[in-house]
C-alpha cells in the first residue's frame, strides 16, 4: 500500500465513522493532560471531520474535567482502533476552539440535552444515580475542535505488518516506520 493510499484511506474511514453508527473509529479515546501532568483518558463519540484542514470535533459539557484541562494545555493524543482490520491510528492533536452551541441545543432530542445540562457538574459525588436533575434551561453543550498535528498508522498484518508516520510539517507525505 502506497503512503498516499494510507492517508487517504485513514480519511475515508474518519468520514465513515460520521455516517455509519456501527463504524469502529466512531468512539475513540481521547487523552489530555492535567494540571499536574498526568495524562487522563476517555471515551468520546467523533462528530465532525474536516479531511482537508485535518480538523475533528466532539460535544462535550463545558464544565467538563477535559474542557478545564484542554484550556490549560491544548495538547491531546486521540487513539482509534479498527479490531476486525486491525488497525490502529492514533493523532497527536490540538485543542483550537470551544464554541457554544447554543441553537444546536435547541434541536437536540430530549434524551441527548440530558447529558449537556445536569444541574450539578459532571463528576461531583451523588448517593444514587437516581438523583440527577436536569435544567433544560442552562445548557452546557460544546463543540471542541481539534487540529491534527501528526498521526501514526499501524496495520497488523502478516508477512510484514505496516507503519507509518504523517505529520503537517512535512505536509502529509509521510514515512513508513518499523512495525
Ligand atoms: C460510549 C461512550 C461515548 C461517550 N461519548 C462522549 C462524548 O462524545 N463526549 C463526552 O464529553 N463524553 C463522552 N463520554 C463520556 C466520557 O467518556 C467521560 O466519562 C466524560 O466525558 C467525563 O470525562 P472528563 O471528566 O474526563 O471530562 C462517552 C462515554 C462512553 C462510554
């Protein structure tokens, strides 16, 4: 496989992962750094993708542990992993906005405003998980963009296995690297 065919075939499974709700690079992790640099990681669901700015988004609630760090330190590795091609890419990205979606809200179904307006913030202690309120009126709902920096491919594969490594420095024309 040509790098140019790597590169191209790591976008169109990025779209892919927009369209297609089973599609496995539609969760991914995310990690970024805290306050006393050590690395935090979670699940998250791709919600945007710009093939040529190299550009993704996800929702998340602004009061967010990953917002507050994001906001310290912009630097955030996301990791996808493909089980049945057995694939595995992982982006050093940068955090470049946190916008307000406040009309977007407005047409989220009910269901999905319940994870962007919980009266009390993410991660505080409860008795019960019962115990939640929502406030549809006060809504933390945002759209974090992330600038690909650089990203590694792996594909496991018998005889020879494939890396390789693009980076917006050397404008995406990429290297293959030792498995
Ligand atoms: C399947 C799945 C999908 C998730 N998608 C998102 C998401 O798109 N955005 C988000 O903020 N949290 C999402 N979460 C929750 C996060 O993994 C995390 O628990 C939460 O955002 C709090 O993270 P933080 O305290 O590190 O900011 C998802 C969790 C799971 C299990």
């Amino acid at each position: 496989m040509t790098l140019e065919n790597i590169l191209l075939d790591c976008k169109k499974q990025l779209n892919g992962a927009l369209n297609h709700k089973k599609h496995p690079f539609r969760y991914f992790t995310l990690a970024s750094i805290s306050e006393n640099d050590t690395p935090n990681l979670r699940t998250v669901v791709l919600r945007e993708f710009n093939a040529n700015k190299f550009q993704l988004s996800i929702f998340t609630d602004a009061r967010s542990k990953k917002v507050e760090e994001l906001k310290l330190n912009q630097n955030g590795k996301f990791l996808f992993y493909d089980s049945s091609r057995l694939i595995q890419l992982i982006l050093n990205v940068k955090m470049i906005k946190i916008i307000d979606l406040k009309n977007d809200f407005k047409a989220l179904p009910d269901p999905s405003k319940k994870d962007y307006t919980s009266v009390l913030k993410p991660g505080t202690k409860i008795k019960s998980p019962d115990e939640v309120n929502y406030d549809y009126s006060n809504d933390y709902f945002r759209k974090i963009i992330f600038q690909t920096i650089n990203l590694e491919y792996l594909k496991l594969k018998r005889p020879n296995h494939i890396r390789a490594f693009f980076s917006a420095e050397d404008k995406w024309k990429g290297t293959y690297l030792v498995p």
